[in-house]
C-alpha cells in the first residue's frame, strides 16, 4: 500500500535507468541522509560519535569494498587487513613527507597505493578460485604486517613503530571535534556508496557478476577475466585503503600494524557474510552488527544485572559478551544464510503486497 | 511468518532496553573523584592485568575505608579492553565523561597510550603510564598530559643492563658479549630497544634482536635460534602469556634461566607459579616496588578491605608482583590529587586538568611513603614540569621456586644518557606534531 511502484509510469530512458527507480526508494534515502547529516547531530553525544558512529561508517566503508571484491566479484579475499593498513600507512607518508599535502589528497593517495599493492596480490586470482584463493591473499597479510613491523622508512623511523596524526585539517578547516569527524566519514561513506552503487548496475558490474556466477560461461560470452577480476581488486583495494586511512587517521589517531591485523580481516569477511554479500545495504548491516552489537552488549549486561541487583564482574560481561554474540550470528545465520540484507529485502517485498503478504 | 517472528523478538527487546536504560540512573549524586579503570580481564594478558585491575580497586576501597581523599570519596569503574587497541579507546570514551569526569586514566597497554595520547590533550585529562607507553613522554615540556611515573621501559632496560655488568665485574666485561633481546613484536616491545642499542654502542656487547609476533604463545623458532647462537645472556621485553611461553621454551632448550633477565612486565608470580622450581634463577628487574607481601599497605589492605569481605580478587594475591602494581598505580593516581587539593581547596572534586597540576607537582617523600605504609616498598618520587618521571629508581629479584627474593640493591638509571634520548625523542614528536615547548608561564598553570 505504501510501497508500491503503481502508477509510477516511465517515460523515458533516463528515468527508467535511475539509480532508485520507485519513488518511495528516493523519498527514504532521501530521509535517511538528512537523518544521517541532521538528526543524528542534534541528539548524538561525544560517546555515540567517537567511539560508535565513526568506528561504524568506517569499517562500513572497507565492508562495502570487500563486498565488491567478495560478494559482487567472488574472489573471497582474506588480506582486506593488509589493504587497509597500506591505505593507512601511505596516507601517512604522503602527509609526513610531503609539505603541504592535504588530508583529502593523503588518504585518496593511499587508496590509490592500496590499489596498487590490490592488484598485484590479484595476480594468482587469475589462476586460483575459491577457498584457494583466500588462502593466496593471506599472503598479502603477512607479508604487509612484516612489511611495516620491519621496514623503518614506512613509520618515518619511529622506535616503537607506532606512527600518529593529529591536527587534521580539511581546506584550512580544523576537523576536531567529533562532529566535523563523523561528517567527513559520513561524506566519503555516502560518495563512496553511490559510486559502488553504479559500478555494480554498469557493465563494470555485470561483468563483476558474471565472473561470480560462472566464470567459464563469463568468458564463452566474452568477458575478460583478467580485466574483471583486477578491476574488482582494483576498486575493491582502493575504498579499502581509504577506509584504512580513516581508521587510522580519524577514529585512532595513532596506530601500530595489529590495528590491521589478521583479525581485522576476518571482521571484515565476517561483516559482508551476516550482513549479506553482493549487497551494499548488507556492508551497513554487517557492520553494525559486528561493531555496534558487543559494545551495546557490553554495556547492557551490568545494567541487567543492576535490576536484577547483582554486580557482574568484568571479566564475566566479557566473556558473557562473546557468547552471546557467537549465539546472535548462528542464529541469524541459521535464520537467514543469506544475511541481514535478505531480510530487508524480504521486508521491502512483503510491504509491496501489504496488507495481503502471502 | 519467520520475519514476524523476528520483529516480535526485537520489538521485545528494545521494550526492555528501554525499561533498562529507565532503571540504571537511579543510582544517588555524591561527592566522588572518578578513577576509570582500564582492565585486561580477558584476552592475552588476562593472568596479570587481573591482578593489576584488583590491586587497583582494593586500594581505591582502603583509601574510602581511610576516609577519602581529605574526605573526597573515590570511585572505580571497570571497562574491559582484553588488550584491544580498539576496544580500549572505546572504553576511554565510554568512562571519560561519567561520575563528574574521569581524574586519569591508566590504560596498561602500550597501543592504547600511544593512541590516548593523541585525545588526552583534547579531553584535558592526564594519563599516567607507570613502566609503560612512551618512554619519551617522561619529557613533560612536550608531553603535557602524560605522566610516566616512577620509569619507563628505558629505565627498565638501563639498569637491567647496570645489573648484568655488575654481575660480570663492570660494564668492560661486557665488550664482546652477545646479548639477545626477546621481544614483543609491537610498540610494547620495540619501546626498549633504544636503550640497549644505545649502551651496546658504548660497551662494545653485540645484541642479537628476536622479535616475537603477538600475542607470543609462537616462540619454538627463536629459541632454537637461541639455543644455536648461545648468547651470553637473554633479555625479555614480555608480557602476559608470552613470559611463561618464553620460559617454558627456554627450559626445553636448555637455555640457563640465571642467564635470562626479563624487564618489570617480565617478572611475577603469574608468570612462574606453574613452571616452579625449574625457572629458578631467573630474574627481572623492578621498578620501585616488587613482591611485597610485608609490607604495612598490603597488611592493610587484608584487614580493611578483605576481611570485610570487600576484595575484588583472592585473599592470596595480596603482596604479589602485579597486584602491588596496581596498588601502586592507584596510590599514585590518589596522591596526585591529593597534591591537587592543597593548591585549588582541599575536600572538593578535582577535575582532570587540576588533578594534572597533582601530577606535575608530585612530592612523595619517604616520611609520605611511610606513612601511606609504602616503608621499603618505594623511594621518594617528586615530579616537575620537566620530569613527569620522577623517580628512576629499580631492583632486580630473583625467583626462588616458590618466590622472589631481592638479588640486588638499589639500581638508579644513568641520567646522563636516558635524558639525551627522551629529548631527542620527544624533539622529534614535537617537529612530527608542529607542537612548541610549554615555557615557563605554562608549567605554572
């Protein structure tokens, strides 16, 4: 009844290739965003920004690019870590050694190193699938982690090996306050997110998928799996490079290799499995539940216990916090294997037939 | 029908969510200075961050049994970081803004300090890193906020190293002789280095670094390099399950444990209970204060803490290593706005900026000690605007088989050579940072 696509008739080429085709689409982004850039402001706190929000749409960010990578292209990767923290540490040099660089030039730059560094270790995609491949990008992983343990020149010779931003500054404008943070993330997570959204609906796309569903049949009609399959790490690489850069830049500030480390990868992977693969709407969804859910968690437990009248120890919140949270994603996995995306697909497709769902 | 399902069970979750949230600000407004506390309870170095995250409590209790900081209650609250980086800064902003304001924070993990230390100065909240974190901070013209008091890891390494070449006779013995550094693979780890390049320059002794990959439960590989280099002694930059790992491997080698010399994270009961009487000779250097079941504070906190049934952890752990770490963490913490009181009214709050005045202006002499009951636990510590260390101070104990027991005197670290290096050091995060030195109105604030 109110999702429906009825009357909406199209006349035309342009409208009929919009990026939101039904009317109702539009008008919710639409909210969405101006939710997004002015409601949250007006009740966020300091917390909900810092150590929330901007966690959130970061590792968004780098979901949504290993999605393009795993879920759009099927090559399961397992160094999404490694590319971040190349993102991260070639943004650092570029604003270190560079006099004068801008923020926006040092992080686009380390997007593009982590392409660089993307493609190459896409190379064996050409010749391994699967399970296999995942296990060649683990290479990826270790060989960046030794990389930036062992090489000094990458932390500008720093002894402990941990290199640090701060004064960041956007065009001559300080960003600082958690705000003005959250709103460069939430700027380059929207670009970002529209950008994948029409690559995925180009031919850039199609090919992605493919490749995916069939690479044999991909390359009988003509696609070229070389150009695919880099074309996918390429673009997959770069937003999460960029994600790494903002990691380490906006939401740590200072950082040391494990901050992208093997587990980081495996958050990743986690993220756009539950969240759901080839969807962007799963890589937010993904992303929520692994980073907002153990906090909340976290959180909840001593106030359960405070009703209850019962103090609950650290370390038994702790522990508490990660069964509950294996519980949650068996149980969703188990519910919907095909992630949380699914679901709101299934949503969108019972309101459509609303108030008669069958 | 499965997706009702599921909007029923969110729907009933959020009600109680709501209902929650409803029930927890009940709790009464009183006077209290907040001490958030960062734990490891889980994760890799959960069996000695426990022991500190309970040293730290019990003596926040012995300090309200005692009748508060001049009347000022103090309050803990917990948040578990297992060791994350990531965790831990959400931990530190979750904690910074509760109870009235956090007083300091002492994150005990070298990745969360080097991360702090980019938002402390933002937060105007001090943050003291007792023998961890950057070493370099001990400069308090550049560091403003970050007090590593009582030492650092370079004071740890310098007279762990004054202690060896005691042991052989005086540092020209050492000329020749290979030192091999275990390491922690991460700024925890590579922090000492530093100071043994810079004294292995001096005396002419080689050192053969072995780093080890977190959390360090791998170590098979360098100890057999060990055992085919033979190095004449081993120094262990570790920490939670990576000392015992470490020692295990060593007597599989049959490395000699009186050969092996770990740094203060390197050296407490957790650590060698389990191994026992094979990691006999093995020692570690102490800053300030080791094992010290004796003495008056632990006595203390016994009778006034645990026998009211009011300890957070086990009777037994009273006196450790590691507990009287966090013991001293929080006397620390506590003096320190003590200090605070006498300057800006005594019995009122301190917010985190006065407290850091405390910090910066600490006069902890032996009188003060003693009476606090640190007799033969601690020597005076007085910090400056220029010293946020305040003392350098250390002892090398020895484990036994069943406990340690001193096996030296008083160590003081080399100012001559530390000071050089941390200024150096921190000269270089000031040019990094574009900061200038406080000058002299500065340190008055």
């Amino acid at each position: 009844m109110f999702y429906r696509e009825n009357g909406q008739f199209k006349t035309s080429y342009r409208d009929d290739q919009r990026v939101f085709p039904i009317l109702q689409d539009r008008f919710a982004i639409g909210l969405l965003l101006a939710f997004a850039l002015i409601g949250v402001p007006l009740f966020a706190d300091e917390y909900l920004f810092r150590a929330i929000l901007i966690p959130f749409l970061i590792l968004s960010l780098a979901a949504l690019g290993l999605n393009v990578l795993v879920g759009y292209c099927g090559q399961i990767s397992l160094g999404t870590g490694a590319f971040m923290a190349v993102g991260a540490y070639a943004a650092y040099n570029f604003l270190v050694r560079i006099e004068g660089m801008p923020l926006l030039g040092a992080i686009l730059l380390g997007g593009a190193c982590s392409t660089v560094v993307g493609v190459l270790f896409g190379i064996p995609s050409l010749r391994i699938k699967g399970l296999y491949l995942a296990v060649a990008t683990l290479a990826a992983q270790f060989f960046v982690d030794w990389a930036f343990l062992r090489i000094s020149w990458f932390t500008n010779n720093s002894s402990s090996g941990s290199v640090s931003v701060s004064n960041l500054n956007l065009f001559g404008i300080a960003i600082d306050s958690p705000f003005e943070k959250y709103l460069l993330c939430l700027t380059l997570v929207v670009v970002f997110a529209m950008l994948v959204k029409n690559l995925v609906r180009s031919h850039i796309g199609r090919e992605w998928m493919a490749i995916r569903d069939m690479d044999v049949a991909a390359a009988v009609i003509g696609i070229r799996p070389v150009y695919a399959k880099l074309s996918a790490f390429a673009v997959s690489s770069f937003i999460v490079g960029v994600a790494g850069a903002l990691w380490g830049f906006v939401h740590l500030g200072s950082w040391e290799p494990a901050a992208f480390s093997i587990d980081r990868s495996f958050q990743l992977l986690f993220m756009i499995i539950i969240g759901g693969l080839g969807s962007i709407m799963g890589s937010f969804f993904g992303a929520a539940f692994i980073v907002i859910l153990p906090i909340v968690l976290n959180q909840l437990l001593p106030a359960l216990g405070n009703v209850v009248g019962v103090t609950i120890s650290t370390a038994v919140i702790a522990h508490t916090e990660l069964m509950v949270f294996g519980a949650l994603i068996v149980f969703f996995l188990i519910v919907e294997p095909h992630g949380l995306a699914r679901l709101w697909s299934t949503l969108k497709e019972k309101l459509r037939l609303w108030p008669f769902p069958h | 029908m499965k997706l009702r399902t599921l909007a029923q069970a969110a729907l009933l979750a959020l009600t109680g969510l709501a209902g929650l949230a409803a029930a927890v600000p009940a709790a009464a407004q009183e006077k209290v200075q907040f001490f958030p506390s960062l734990t490891g309870r889980t994760g890799p170095v959960a069996p000695n961050a426990t022991q500190f995250a309970n040293g730290y409590a019990d003596y926040m209790k012995l300090v309200n049994a005692r009748g508060g900081i001049n009347g000022v209650k103090t309050l803990v609250e917990e948040c578990e970081t297992a060791y994350a980086t990531d965790r831990g800064v959400e931990c530190y902003e979750r904690l910074k803004g509760k109870h009235g304001g956090a007083t300091v924070f002492q994150p005990l993990s070298t990745g969360i300090t080097f991360a702090l230390t980019e938002k402390v100065p933002v937060d105007k909240i001090p943050m003291i890193t007792s023998g961890y974190g950057r070493s370099d901070s001990a400069d308090g013209g550049v560091f403003k906020w970050n007090f590593p008091l009582i030492g650092h890891y370079w004071v740890a390494g310098d007279t762990l190293l004054q202690h060896i070449a005691k042991q052989e006779g005086g540092w020209d013995k050492l000329k020749g002789k290979k030192i091999a550094v275990v390491y922690h693979d991460s700024p925890f780890g590579k922090e000492l280095l530093p100071i043994m390049q810079e004294r292995s320059k001096m005396y002419g002794f080689e050192l053969q670094m072995l780093p080890v990959p977190a959390p360090g439960v791998e170590q098979k590989a360098i100890w057999l390099q060990v055992r085919q280099q033979r190095p004449d002694f081993v120094v262990m930059q570790t920490w939670g399950v990576m000392t015992p790992t470490a020692i295990k491997e060593a007597i599989a080698t049959g490395y000699p444990r009186e050969k092996m010399f770990g740094t203060w994270w390197s050296g407490a009961e957790p650590d060698l209970r389990d191994i026992g009487a094979a990691a006999k000779g093995y020692s570690a250097v102490m800053m300030q204060h080791g094992a010290e079941p004796g003495s008056a504070v632990a006595k203390e906190l016994l009778d006034k803490v645990h026998a009211k049934g009011q300890g957070t952890g086990p009777k037994e752990e009273v006196g450790q290593v590691i507990y009287m770490r966090g013991v001293v963490g929080a006397m620390l913490a506590v003096e320190g706005v003590r200090a605070a009181q006498e300057r800006f009214g005594k019995n009122k709050v301190m917010t985190g900026e006065q407290a850091r005045w405390g910090y910066e202006n600490l006069n902890l002499t032996q009188p003060k000690l003693d009476a606090l009951g640190f007799k033969g636990v601690m020597r005076p510590v007085s910090t400056s605007c220029v010293d946020h260390m305040g003392s350098a101070w250390a002892r090398v104990h020895t484990w036994d088989g069943a406990k340690f027991t001193w096996a030296s005197d008083w160590l003081q670290a080399d100012d001559q050579i530390i000071r050089p290096l941390v200024k150096a050091s921190a000269d270089k995060y000031a040019a990094e940072k574009k900061l200038t030195r406080r000058d002299g109105a500065d340190c008055q604030s």
